[in-house]
C-alpha cells in the first residue's frame, strides 16, 4: 500500500521522480519512484542522524558495494545507491506484491506446495546472498515479497551499516526483529553473527508461514528472547518432513546449522515425492534454486550436517502457485531477457591471494598513454583511459605485462563513446589468441580468438551500453566458465575451455565498424583479482 508524500519530502532522487511513501522503518524512509524510461523503483532514503555520522557513511558504502554483487535469483536486485547524498539513498527493484506477513494474515498459514515454495525460495535467496559475501541480518516475513507468486527477498546486508556502528545501536536495542534472531545476536559483540544467523532466520520465517507463529513465541520481546537462548523450539503444526529440517536450522549452536547452500541440497534432492514430480510447473523458481546451488562455496561440512534420507526425499518445490489473487500484478519485477534465457550461478567468493591490479585509470600508472604511430590512441582524459582505433579499426591499451592464471575477477567502468563502437576487455590473451568480451549498444558478447579466426562463444541482446552510458562490467573466470555481470547483474556464461588459454594477460580495448568511422570507449577503477 502506497501513501502520499508528505509535506518536506523530497520529490526526485537519483533521476527518480518520487510519487509516493511505500513505507518506512528504523533505517528511514521508502519511497516509490519512476525514471525517464518509466521503469518503477523502491528508493529507500536513510535517516538524517545516520547521514551525519561518517562512520556510518562508510560502513553504508561497503555494503551497497557488496550488496550489488547479490545475484537475482528470488532477490529484489540493488540498482544504485549515493552514500555521498546528504540523505544516503538506495535504490532497489520494485517489487509490486505483497508480503509473507500480509499473505498469511489475510489467507491463514501456507500448506503443502505453497510453503515449499516458500521455503525454497527464501533458501535461494540467502544462499545467493551469502555466496556474494553478504549477511542479511533482517530476515522476516516483512522482509519476503511475492512477485508473480514467487517469493523474493529485499532489504539484505545494509542492515550491518547502522548495527556495526555503535553509538547509534545499545545493548538493549538491535538492528532485527526479535523473534527472528539467533542466539548470537544477542551478543554484544556484533562480529559474532554470521551467515548461520539467517539460516536461524529462515527457520523461523518458514515456521511462521507454515502455522502462523513463530518457533519461540513470547508475551514480550524479552520473553521470546530468552526462549530463543534457553528453549527448544515449539514446532507444532509444521508438517513432515519439512520440520525435522528447520528444527535443524534452530539448532542454539551456529556451527550445527546447515549452511544455505545444504539447505538447497536437502529441498531440492526429490527423489520420486510428489512435490518433485510436480516441479516443472514452477521452472522459474527451479532454474533460480539449481543456479544458485551450482555456485556452492568449497567449504568442508561440519560435524553433524549428514543429508537426511527422510528430508532429502521429501524436495520441497511445489508445481502450484501461491493462489493469492493480489500477488499477481507486477510487470516492473521481471528479471531482464537475458537473464531469463542464460540462469547464471554467481560465483562465491573466496580468499583473495596471488597477483592483482588495481588501477583507477585517471592517470599514467599500470596502463600508459599511447598516441604514436601505432593504429590507435590511448590518453587519460576526465578520470578515465580512452582508447580511439585508427585505420585498423581495433586497438589495445599498453597495459600490465603480467601472465594471470587460474581462477580471477576482472572488473571495469566501461563506456562506449562514438557510434559503432564496442569497448573491449581481451583476457589470457596469449600471442595472437585470447578470450574478447565486446560491448556494444545492444549487444554484448564473449568470443574466443585463435590468429585471425573468431569463434563466438555467447551473444546476447542488451541495452546496457547506450552511448555515454558507464557500466560496472566483472568477469569472474572459475574452472572452465565465464559469468559475465553488468552493474552487479549476471548476465550470462559461457565456457573458456581452450587448453592453450589457461593464462594470459588482460587488454583493454576498443573496435569499430570501418564504415562508422574511428571507434572510442573509455576505461576506469579496473580491478584485477586472484580468486
């Protein structure tokens, strides 16, 4: 439910006209917004005490940061955010549907399909949220939106900008919904919580959907705490074989809880049950689920975590919908073509070690300024590296002359600049043979390059390069596969199995039609990483 703007409300943030109040909450204000293209998005603007601690401002910017790495999978993508604003902002997709809380009241608890929807679903997005390196803290039914019946989750990891700076949290007043915390949150010390903390979460959010009250209920939020630390959880009413697994989830111990990713193995490991048989009826949540679990960080299992036969079997992901009428009405939440037709596992995030570069690219330093008679130009110009082809049509940037191998990120501002241009990103190039990501308005692409022959290996439409538009692009190179992401969204995959390009180095580039003239496109903040 929307509200009016109230009287001192801003009226356009982030090139979003604001057109109502969506809600707000003890990080501030939410707001609705359209942009120029009339694409709709929830703006939530962050509380002025907030915005005057420094702290805060840099702990808001880290987390936007990683939070923008987050995978769409049943997740409500972060498309911006200004933490330099007197008012920091975020902006995040809209999604126009209700929540678990509103879908419980007003229809009583989730059953059979319905709730392994649900449970699957929040499990793929936590698993997701975890595998870019985020915790989100805030895990409730609030907190799970449906959107064309297909539960996502919003508001995940800027809730440790506010908890993890002191002065404005007590010992007595946390970031978090009481009955929703683990034991450890309780602590005071705030490093303590966890990944595991959401899968605590996720048990009490599926409880909830499943009976209408949660796992530790209370009279006070003193009393739900206490049983949280000192109580088994009642989980009366839950079916089998769906409780033995959130009883596993409650578990007072962090290190005894599955982790998200085991969750996924346990729901979706169907067996012949009746709910697996039925899965083809919901492939979007199947596709979002067997993306994710694909991307599992290598962790060795802790004690305790063996896969139930029982609960393995019992698959949770139903083939009905939810069957709330007013769940189904959003155009504006729908993930982009591409991401539809090519399901990305994003990649989990390990310990970075071996060579990097970091380079901002607004002046001479690993890349170097090239404007002799070499069929191309490079200058640093604006906070950027430009590159401008000759007669050739296609030129390189003098750039590190290292060798990296194995497993890296790859990460850029990219910007096309004239008409028929592409920006070009060359990695393991090796003599005359690399691995060329092009990207062009309407179009981006990975090809494999062996002497003069081309071989492309993905091609996909997109808009995300119109001309003067800068976009994050990464390249996350694992194993023998390629995620390609645009501003924190994968976009899609492609294989790099060419046994003579398992290392090489990293080119930045530009290309042209010759009939479109010189080709330009500028570079900064590239980062280069060992995974």
């Amino acid at each position: 439910m929307t509200r009016p703007l109230r009287p001192g409300d801003p009226t356009e943030l982030g090139g979003y006209r604001l057109l109502s109040r969506l809600g707000e909450g003890g990080m501030g204000a939410v707001f609705l917004g359209r942009a120029d293209d009339g694409r709709l998005a929830a703006i939530k603007v962050i509380r002025p005490e907030y915005a005057s601690d420094d702290e805060f401002r840099n702990r808001f910017r880290s987390e936007v940061t990683r939070a923008r790495q987050v995978p769409p999978f049943c997740t409500a993508a972060v498309l911006d955010a200004d933490p330099e604003h007197e008012t920091p902002y975020l902006v995040v997709e809209y999604v126009d549907g209700p929540d678990l809380a509103q879908v419980v009241d007003d229809n009583g608890p989730l059953s059979g399909g319905n709730l392994h929807s649900v449970a699957v679903g929040v499990a793929t997005a936590i698993a997701a949220i975890h595998g870019a390196g985020v915790i989100h803290r805030d895990l409730k039914p609030r907190n799970v939106l449906f959107s064309l019946g297909t539960p996502k989750v919003i508001d995940f990891g800027i809730a440790r900008a506010v908890e993890i700076t002191s002065k404005h949290t007590r010992t007595d007043q946390m970031v978090g919904t009481v009955a929703y915390m683990a034991p450890e949150r309780f602590d005071s010390d705030s490093s303590a919580t966890g990944p595991a903390a959401d899968v605590f979460a996720w048990g009490a959010v599926v409880m909830y959907a499943g009976t209408g009250r949660t796992p530790f209920a209370g009279d006070t939020p003193a009393v739900t705490a206490a049983k949280i630390l000192t109580q088994p959880p009642d989980l009366d009413g839950l079916p089998d074989p769906l409780r033995e697994l959130v009883a596993r989830t409650l578990a007072k111990d962090a290190r005894e809880r599955p982790t998200a990713h085991e969750l996924l193995d346990m729901l979706l490991t169907a067996g012949s049950s009746t709910e697996a048989q039925n899965l083809a009826g919901r492939p979007e949540l199947r596709q979002a689920a067997e993306a994710v679990r694909a991307a599992r960080p290598r962790v060795p299992r802790r004690r305790g975590l063996i896969a139930l036969a029982s609960a393995a079997a019992l698959a949770v992901l139903a083939g009905g919908g939810l069957g709330v009428a007013h769940a189904v009405n959003s155009g504006d939440s729908q993930q982009t073509e591409a991401q539809a037709l090519f399901p990305v596992a994003a990649p989990a995030p390990r310990a970075v070690r071996g060579l990097s570069v970091i380079d901002p690219l607004d002046r001479p330093g690993q890349w170097k300024p090239e404007t002799g008679d070499t069929g191309g130009t490079c200058v640093f110009a604006d906070g950027a590296l430009r590159v401008t082809t000759d007669e050739a049509n296609t030129y390189d940037c003098p750039g590190p002359t290292d060798s990296f191998a194995g497993d890296q990120s790859i990460a850029a501002d990219v910007t096309v600049i004239n008409p028929g241009s592409c920006a070009q990103i060359r990695f393991r190039a090796n003599g005359r043979s690399d691995y060329l990501f092009s990207a062009c308005p309407g179009q981006v692409e990975l090809a494999l390059e062996n002497d003069d022959q081309k071989t492309t290996l993905t091609s996909v439409a997109s808009d995300d390069f119109r001309l003067g538009s800068t976009r994050r692009v990464r390249i996350d190179l694992r194993g023998q596969l390629a995620t390609v992401s645009v501003d924190g969204k994968p976009i899609f995959q492609a294989p790099i199995t060419d046994q003579s390009l398992v290392a090489g180095q990293v080119r930045l580039g530009a290309d042209s039609d010759p009939s479109d003239g010189p080709g330009r496109a500028s570079f900064a903040n590239v980062e280069i990483r060992s995974l």
